[in-house]
C-alpha cells in the first residue's frame, strides 16, 4: 500500500526529472484536473506559513554564523 505522501514524494522525484518542456506539457495536461482543487491563495498561505518557516529553521539549525559575520559554520 502506497501512502499519500509516498506518492508525492514519488511523483515529485519523478517530476523533477522531467525535461522543462516536459514539466511544462504536463503541468498544462493536469493543471485542470488536479490544481483547480487547490486555490491558488491558500498554495500561497501554506508555503508562506508552513514550508517557509520550516526551510528557515533547518537553515538556521544546519549553519552558524559567526558574530562578525565572516565564518558560515555546518552544524554537525
């Protein structure tokens, strides 16, 4: 049994190995189908409130900067 996020996982691998023109005549294909039932303020709303910060905390979990600013360190 495939769970919802391992497909989207699945399909977003798959997705991003796609040429741009083919990720383009895809997107063109399904966009009706499937992106009508996302509006396109609440795609927005969840990158800007769920995946953005997130992104942001991973940076700022994963790297140091140093006080004067000249030393990125990796967090190990």
């Amino acid at each position: 049994m495939t769970t919802l996020k391992d497909n989207s996982s699945q399909n977003l691998a798959w997705f991003h190995a796609l040429s741009f023109e083919d990720k383009q005549a895809l997107v063109d294909e399904i966009e009706p189908i499937h992106y009508a039932s996302v509006y396109h303020d609440e795609l927005v709303r969840i990158y800007k409130t769920k995946v953005k910060p997130a992104k942001k905390d991973l940076l700022k979990d994963s790297f140091d900067l140093d006080s004067d600013l000249t030393t990125l360190t990796i967090k190990k």
